[in-house]
C-alpha cells in the first residue's frame, strides 16, 4: 500500500470523529515535516460553512483565514488560471513581486507568517470541494512532497465524498447513519468506478462527472458501462434504482 493510501486508510478508521482525524492530519504533517496542515471539506469557503480539520495552526488564525479567505491572492491564481486538481507550490505559481494586493501582501501574509505552501483543491461533487493545503515556516518542501501529496489528494476523493455523505445522514437522522439496503458495493469495483457511483447517487449525469473528475467522456462512459456489468445492472436507471434501493455506498 502506497503512503497515501495508508492515510486514507487511517482517515477511514477516523469514523467521523474531528479530534481522530485532526490526529492522522497531524501524522501526515510529520511524515512530510510540515509545520501546519489544514483539510476542508464542504461548499467552497467563500459560500457557506463546512468542515475544517487541522493541526499545527492556532484556531484564532484559523478563523482569520475564514474571514479574508476572499482576498486570497493565490486561491484566486489558482481557481482563474484552472489549477483545480492539483497540488501546487503557492509562492512558484505565484512569486510575491507579481502580486498587486497590497493588503494580502502586507498584512495577510506577515498574520499568517507562512513561507512554503502546497495547497489544492478539487471538486467531490457539483457544489462541493476537498481543500488540502500544508506549509512550511522555514524552508521549501522538497519535490517528491508534491508527488506525495498529489497522489493523497486523488486517493482522498472518495473518503471525502463517504464523509460527507455520512455527516449529512447523521445531521438529518441522529447518531446512527442510516442506509437504505445491505448490499455492499463489490470489491472489485476500481477507486474511480467508486467515486463514479457517488456522483451518479449525487444526481450527476454522465456529462457532470467528466468534468467534475477532469476525465474524456469516453472515459466516464466506459466507466459506467464497467459499473453496470459488475452490479449486474441492464442499464443506468436501473443502476440509480439499486443506489437509492439496495446498496450501501
């Protein structure tokens, strides 16, 4: 098992708890020698509240964080020049001179007083985001901390999606999520075929997923055509039918 797939997996045994994954965030940090780590999961920051996991940042800062989040300049560099999916080194995607914001320059960054930053987002669902960002205070990350990390932010996806999907249950209904059926997913569905099926339980169509997952639409049609034959589906309604009946996702 790869070591981002190892993280996941530590996420998994999290269940939902914010304390335990704060723990694996915190074990993540170490691993990469990162002096903060921060995972937010929900609705982009700049519309609506979500979930936040962090380690190594005070929740003061934190809460700063929230509330400029709109004059960040390099979230802005990143979502207008179509970074969406990867794991980029903040300060070489956008070096300090080009940037005109003289309050993000001058007040936002010394409050933060960070350096060296790999950061990213990608989209789990038609509305929400996974964000991942780690930094450094005194010196940059070395490149295969990016590898790392790029692989974690795909592997991440469907752990996002799960967790997401089973706070909702829990807000709605109590304690105990609640599933409609009991039949599991088989065990030879691929990661991707997995995060597939979320979209399609989310109400995203075909057209939806390609771009959500940053695939061709050949792709995608191949992976739903895989799905079907795997749960023994004649087409996708009766795949929809199965989701919303049968199978715990």
């Amino acid at each position: 098992m790869s070591l981002a797939g190892l993280w996941v997996r530590k996420l998994i045994e999290a269940g939902q708890s914010p304390s335990d994954i704060n723990l694996v965030l915190a074990e993540i940090c170490h691993a990469i020698e990162a002096d903060v780590g921060v995972l937010f999961l929900g609705p982009s920051p700049r519309f609506g509240p979500g979930h936040t996991f962090y380690c190594g940042i005070e929740d003061a800062l934190l809460d700063f964080y929230h509330r400029h989040s709109e004059n960040d300049a390099y979230l802005q560099h990143y979502s207008t020049h179509h970074f969406q999916g990867k794991m980029v080194p903040l300060q070489s995607m956008l070096p300090l001179k080009k940037i005109d914001d003289d309050w993000f320059r001058e007040v936002m960054l010394p409050t933060l007083s960070v350096k060296f930053s790999i950061s990213g987002y990608s989209f789990i669902s038609k509305q929400e985001v996974q964000v991942l960002t780690f930094h450094r205070y005194s010196s940059p990350f070395p490149p295969n901390c990016q590898v790392q990390l790029q692989q974690f932010m795909g592997e991440l996806i469907p752990w996002s999606q799960f967790y997401l999907s089973t706070q909702k249950l829990i807000d709605q209904f109590g304690s105990t999520p609640l599933h409609h059926g009991s039949i599991q997913l088989p065990k030879n569905l691929t990661p991707a075929e997995r995060q597939v099926i979320h979209l399609l339980s989310q109400g995203c169509d075909g057209s939806e997923i390609t771009q959500l997952r940053g695939v061709s639409k050949e792709t995608t049609k191949s992976q739903i055509k895989s799905i079907l034959h795997k749960l023994d589906c004649k087409h996708q309604n009766h795949l929809l039918h199965k989701l919303y009946t049968e199978l715990v996702i």
